[in-house]
C-alpha cells in the first residue's frame, strides 16, 4: 500500500473522527531539539520535571520505541469543544480555558487514533501502531510543524493558516517507513506580536520562548504551589488555564471572526457574577473527594482539590468577591493555603 492509499484510508476516518487535518512525518531528531535542551537548561519549565526526565526519548523515540519509523500527526478542534462534559459539575461562569471545557481529550482523543490503529492493524498485520497524546514523551509540536499542520507561532503554539491554532495534537507511531515530501509551512508571524503584548505576566519572553513559571496555564495547572504574590493579581480572573496568546492572533481572529475573548478580565452581568460567586463557594466549601468525583474525567481533575480552592481564591481577590469573606476565612488555617487566605482577605479590604 502506497503512502496515497494510506492517506486515502484515513480521509475516510476524518469526518467520522472529527479530525480536522494530519500530515505524516519521518521520526527524525527534532528540529527543535538544540532549543528545548537550551530551555530546561535554563530552568523555564518550572516544576515539570518529567519534561527533562524524557528528553532523551523525545531526541531519539526509537530508544523506547525500537521499530517506529514514522509518525501520523492528526489534529482535532476544541472550539466549539468536540466533547461536552457527560455530567456538568457545578460551574458556569468560572474562567476556564477553551480545551478544558469538556471532557479529557487524553482519553477520547486517544481513543479515536486507536480505532484508526485497528483499521490499519488489519491491513498491516505485521506492523505497530502506537497512539499518543502530550502526556507522551513526543515533542509533538515538533512532529506537528513536520507534517505540515502549521507553523509554530510566537505564543508557542502550532498555527495553521486556514484552522487557526485551536485544536489538540495526536499523534500515532508506526513500523512503517513512509516517505513524505511534506514540506513544513512557512512562518506566517511577521512582525505580529500581540500574544507577547498581552501576556498578563510576561510569560512569553520573547518569540517562541515561554517561561512556564510565568505562564497563567502553569500557575492554574500545573504547579502545585502558592503563586508568588507579584503574580496573583496579574492571574486576573482566570481559574482554570488561559487563552489570550491565542484568542488575541490575528490568524484565530480570521478563522473564528470575533467569537473570541480576549478581555483581561471578563465583563459579567450581575446574573453572572452571582452564577461565579456560587461556583467559587462551592469550590471552597467542598471536600476533596465531593472534587474528585465531581470533576472526574475532565482536565480539571488535574488539579487537585488543593489546585482548584488556589485557584478560587485567587480569582475571589482579583474579583473583590467580598460576599465569600467567610468562606476564605475558613481556610486560613490550612497548612498550604493559609496564607494566600489571608492575603485574598487583605484584598478584599483594599
């Protein structure tokens, strides 16, 4: 079967799949592999460890995965999100990131490249097939820039010039040494720079260099600390994840035509802030388990029950949400919240 066949077959899964594009990709050392070494070297990727740890995978993927030759690279929208969220949990003007608001796509994501592996299994009995998502160790931007899905922008994401940037990566590995002359797209950046400019705490450097620790994402997400203190207030409303790098490019803004946000703080009418002022009380008030099952299988989950009450009481400050005084009060006496407790109280007085 030809490389043209083998695309034939998976045109004929992307609309059941809701794939919007893919590419192929040989698994060669990563063009942006001197980069990224330079920027754990530097320390910019916080807290996340495992990325340093599984660097040496993502230089050369056949030392854990010896056969695999080539890369299928596929892409998904999340705007609108592809999975809605099976049972809502009680939020409904928090600030959440567009990817987040539905179901985890590390599991249906990957659920629908492994149907498609099954379908070239039976054609290539004899070959692997392996799906991923970025919880892998792939630089999968790398392989995404590669097969042709877009350029990377200076917010560091993967932009394509008709799908604009708002869709998750997949990728499946295989035995199969497909040659490709899929040329990478040009940078169509220019002198554009509105995702440094409006990065509310400086995260992006310069173009296509993030600092992690910076980034709103991380400091919703992924870090299990306290922000420092300059940081809180530039964290603005966001509780969960950020997206104005994105919503602020131009190449969104021409795919999407204004159904983007790209308010440092949201404007919200009073129905809504009484929507936002319950959804924060009851983060605060609910135990870490009444969290765990209600936010299962959604990426909220990855921040813990600890992550998401951080969270809230940051946005309760930066929003002068007085009414939910008592309710942060109760958490003054927590061992690791205690004193952003107090500092959200002090804001509140301000």
């Amino acid at each position: 079967m030809t490389l043209q066949e083998i695309q034939s077959l998976i045109d004929q899964h992307l609309q059941t799949e809701g794939f919007s594009h893919f590419g192929v990709a040989a698994l060669e050392r990563p063009f942006s592999m001197s980069f990224y070494n330079e920027w754990l070297k530097e320390g910019l990727h916080g807290d996340m460890k495992y990325l340093a740890e599984h660097a040496g995978i993502k230089e050369n993927p056949q030392s854990k995965w010896p056969r695999a030759h080539s890369a299928l690279v596929f892409a998904i929208p999340y705007f609108p999100h592809p999975q809605p969220q099976e049972a809502s949990p009680p939020l409904s003007s928090a600030r959440i990131s567009l990817y987040a608001q539905g179901m985890d796509y590390h599991f249906w994501f990957k659920d629908k490249m492994n149907r498609l592996c099954s379908a070239l299994k039976e054609i290539f009995p004899d070959e692997e097939f392996l799906a991923f998502t970025d919880s892998s160790p792939i630089l999968e931007r790398d392989l995404a820039r590669r097969a042709g899905l877009g350029w990377v922008g200076k917010n560091t994401c993967v932009i394509h010039p008709k799908k604009g940037s708002l869709f998750f990566i997949g990728e499946i590995y295989t035995s199969l040494n497909l040659k490709t002359e899929i040329e990478p797209l040009p940078d169509f950046c220019g002198k554009c720079q509105k995702c440094i400019d409006i990065c509310p705490t400086g995260a992006l450097l310069e173009p296509r260099k993030m600092d992690a620790r910076k980034c709103i994402s991380y400091l919703t997400i992924e870090s299990r600390e306290v922000p420092e203190e300059s940081l809180r207030s530039q964290i603005g409303d966001w509780f969960f994840g950020c997206d104005l790098c994105q919503t602020t490019c131009p190449w969104n803004e021409k795919v999407f035509k204004g159904q983007l946000n790209t308010e440092t703080v949201l404007s919200l009418s009073e129905d809504q802030e009484a929507d936002l002022k319950e959804d924060l009380r009851y983060i605060l008030t609910a135990s870490g388990k009444q969290l765990s099952r209600d936010f299962l299988g959604t990426p909220l989950a990855r921040a813990g029950s600890f992550g998401l009450k951080r969270n809230a009481l940051i946005v309760i400050a930066n929003r002068k949400i007085s009414a939910l005084q008592e309710e942060v009060r109760t958490l003054q006496a927590h061992p690791k919240l205690g004193e952003l407790a107090t500092w959200t109280l002090e804001q509140l007085k301000a």
